[in-house]
C-alpha cells in the first residue's frame, strides 16, 4: 500500500471543497454556529468535524476510507488489523481484556504498574488479577520492567490464566524485548497482551526499541497521541494473533467507544500515520542530535541531572529525558520552578522531572534548554530528598482477592496504621502517571502505607484514596 496517502484525511477536505449546508449534526454547523469569542482559533478544525454522511465512512463499520486507513496503518505496524481509537488507549486496554475474559473470576497475569484503566477492565469483567512487581530501577528510582522468570514462575503456577497483560515501556521511556515472554506464553496458548501507549513510535526502528508487535503480542494498544503528532484521544489498537477472537474484540470496541467518533481525532490518526511512515533515517539523526543537545545542556546545570536506566536489557527511549534532582529540591519542586519559566513537563515524582521530546527536530529544545538555565539557576546545594521506598508491593508474585466474591462486602474507613493487612476497598493511584499504587482487592502492605506516607509529606496528587487526607483508607470488611 502507498503510505504517503492519507485517505480518510482527503475525503474530509473534499468534503469541505463541496461547501457543504448541514442539516445534521454537530450543531455547530461547520463553525457556523459557535461561540464569537472563540471562533477564529476553533474554525478551521470546527470545519472538518463532520459525522457519518455520504463519503466519510463509519468507524463501527468502516467499508472505504476509515477502512482503507486502518489498514495502512496494519500494514505499517505489521498487524493482521488495525483499529483507531477516540477514547485514548483506555477504550482499546478496556476492549482487549474483555475479549479475552469470558467467565467472572478467570485469571489474568499482569504486570502491576500498568495504567488504572487496565485495573478498572480486570475489575469491570470481575476477573481474578495475578499481580507480577516489576523490578525497581535504582539508578532513576522507578519501577522499571517485570523479569523473565518472575513470569515463567507465574504461568507455572497460574497455568489456568487466560492473558498476560504487559505494560511496554513504562512511562519513561524503559522498554525490554518481549519475544522471549512471548513465546512461554504462547507455549501454553495464552495471549499476551501489551499497553504500549507511549511506544507507537517505535516503528520507526532504530535507535528506539524494539515494538510489541516485532516481538509476537497478540494485541497491542498505542497511543499516537503521546508521542505521535494525533489530537489527545487519538491511539490505536492492533490485532496479530489467532488466538483473540476478533468478532468479539470488535463488540467490546463499539461498546466502549463513542457512537459519535470525531473525526477530526480519526484524520489525526490517518495524518500520524503517515508522518511515522515518512520519517527517514535523517530526520532520526536530527532528532537524536537536538535531544543530545538538550540533555547536555541539562547536565550542565549544577543541582540536576539526567538519568537513564543502566539495568541490563532495558533500552531507553529517546524522547524520554528524565532529569533527577541533585540538590535539595524534590521533583515536584523542580517542575514548579520550570513551570514559572512557561516550561511544562509531562509529570514529577519525589525524584524526577520527566521530559518528554518531540518526533522532530523543531529547534524549540534549544530554547527550552535556556529557560531550564533561568529556572534552575541558583539550586540550593545541600543534602537531596529522601524517599523511605519506591517498591508497589511487599511481594514479587501475588493475588487479588478475586472481584466476584467481594461485590457485596461492607465497606469502611480505618486509619493507615489499622489498613495494614486489611483487603483495599479503593484504589490509590498517584497521578501521573496514574499507575496504581495499591489496588481493590489487594491486602495492604507495609510498603503500601510507607510509600502513601512520603507521597502525602511530598503533596502528590492523587486519583482516589478519597480519605488519605485525613490519614484514612476505604477497606473490605473481609475476612476471607
């Protein structure tokens, strides 16, 4: 197929060619219709936010140029299909795990710093989570990948799981060949599914790792709008296995996805596709070298850092600069002061600022590298931030109480000292990067209540927890 077309992109600027008169939705008729204050920034996109009419398609089934998107993006990807996503990856990681959990209480192994939304499917089709820890990165002081042999243990022990759910890379940028885990799973006939949301680029090849799909995972879920140049909620979901029954991932699909998809979303996708597809090995190596150039510009600030995995098997990714304090300031507080220099980072944990570099040589790294100068001029020397445990759990392999069996336990709120022991009635997930930190149906541990107390000391923001503020956690009157 010829990537340098983008189908679905040209049958909208036809359309608007056509000068259209709506009488259907959306009511903003074009922008005809719409707010006079905003107008002139909102007109050009408002004019290619149409619907299903006449030579556009229909996303929940496409037979021409949505259709023949989605295929030049299968065929890119390497996936037997490809389908866009307009509810972020969260839509196709809900879809994926409904597709295989066909009964309440069937296992799946998954990694336990995935993404919330991979939690609320397990819990949404009342699966039994087999939680695998992955390995801590002392270097960057996160939680990195999960090990090999911490898998075949759990196949071994979990022989009846109907997936394995992987996150690939992290949030930072550290990603591992998946092809050997891949294969024990598939030895036994389990699919593994993979969140590789911040890796749609990687099939641009090298220097950036090596894709899930290039590895052999069944389904993986993307999203483009993270490093790709789609609108926010544009991603997608690519299928390469015999072992997923396609028909009923389709169903889930449309259950989860809006009945009204944005178009402009879907052209996004089209147009990211072939702007990956297009890049070539010049465009890499200027994106390398303005990156290198920001990085050494960063390291030369007295008070940070920049840090890279150095544990062995993880390749980290380009457009992941991860800078870790050297002073006395946490994360947080490094990020404030970028911010006041009109410099947002993508997220900060009581260590880090995470930077995350666009797919281009644009030129603006070298002015955002002046501004990180001004911001972090004059860093207070002395003794850097302690943090007393960046571990998830007390345990490298452990079980979720299964989600069936506590629907209808009672609930109630105990101080952190009484939750140690106690079956979680809430997830705690500090945001971002929204992986959880303990999760429902999980006991809590020692390490849950240390790593809650630093994260509240350092002000984190959190998505759940609704008490923590009050010293409190939601738990199950559980005595299982």
């Amino acid at each position: 197929m010829d990537q340098s077309r983008t189908p679905l992109y040209d049958a909208l600027m036809h359309h608007w060619t056509q000068r259209p008169v709506s009488f259907h939705v959306p009511g903003h008729k074009y922008g005809t219709v719409f707010s006079k204050q905003a107008k002139t920034m909102f007109l050009p996109l408002l004019a290619l936010d149409a619907t299903e009419i006449a030579g556009l398609d229909d996303l929940h089934h496409p037979e021409s140029v949505i259709a023949e998107a989605q295929a030049l993006a299968a065929e890119l990807y390497g996936a037997r299909e490809t389908f866009f996503l307009v509810n972020g990856s969260t839509a196709g990681n809900l879809a994926m795990i409904a597709a295989v959990c066909r009964e309440k209480g069937q296992k799946v192994i998954v990694q336990r710093n995935c993404h919330k939304s991979i939690m609320h499917a397990l819990q949404l089709m009342e699966a039994t989570p087999v939680l695998l820890s992955p390995e801590v990165d002392s270097h960057v002081r996160v939680a990195s990948h999960v090990r090999t042999d911490l898998i075949k243990e759990a196949l071994a022990l979990h022989s009846d799981a109907v997936a394995i759910v992987l996150t690939n890379p992290n949030y930072y940028g550290m990603a591992v060949d998946l092809t050997e885990i891949v294969r024990l799973a598939h030895e036994r006939g389990i699919p593994v599914l993979v969140d590789e949301a911040h890796g749609a680029h990687f099939v641009a090849g090298c220097p950036f790792p090596k894709p899930a799909l290039a590895c052999g995972a069944d389904i993986v879920v993307q999203s483009a709008h993270k490093t790709l140049p789609a609108m926010t909620m544009g991603a997608f979901l690519h299928v390469n296995s015999e072992q997923v029954d396609i028909e009923r991932l389709k169903y889930f699909l449309q259950l989860f996805q809006s009945s009204s998809p944005s178009y402009p979303i879907m052209a996004s996708l089209d147009l990211a596709r072939n702007y990956v597809a297009e890049l070539t090995k010049d465009d890499v190596a200027a994106i390398v070298a303005e990156v290198e150039e920001l990085k050494a510009v960063i390291d030369d600030i007295d008070g940070v850092a920049v840090v890279s995995s150095q544990q062995s098997g993880v390749q980290t990714d380009l457009l992941k600069v991860t800078v870790q304090t050297r002073c006395r300031l946490t994360g947080y507080e490094l990020q404030q002061q970028l911010e006041c220099q009109g410099v947002f980072a993508e997220l900060a944990d009581p260590f880090n600022v995470l930077l995350v570099c666009p797919l281009a040589a644009t030129g603006r790294l070298r002015e955002a590298a002046e501004r990180m100068r001004r911001a972090w001029r004059h860093l207070p020397t002395g003794e850097e931030p302690t943090f007393g445990s960046f571990m998830l759990s007390d345990s490298p392999l452990s079980s979720v109480v299964s989600y069936e069996k506590l629907r209808h336990a009672r609930k109630k709120a105990v101080s952190l000292e009484e939750a140690e022991g106690c079956v979680a009635a809430e997830t705690v997930i500090p945001y971002p990067p929204g992986v959880p930190l303990i999760w429902i149906g999980e006991r809590v541990g020692s390490i849950h209540i240390a790593q809650i107390r630093e994260l509240l000391r350092h002000r984190a923001h959190w998505q759940g927890g609704s008490q923590l503020r009050e010293g409190k956690l939601v738990v199950y009157e559980w005595e299982g």
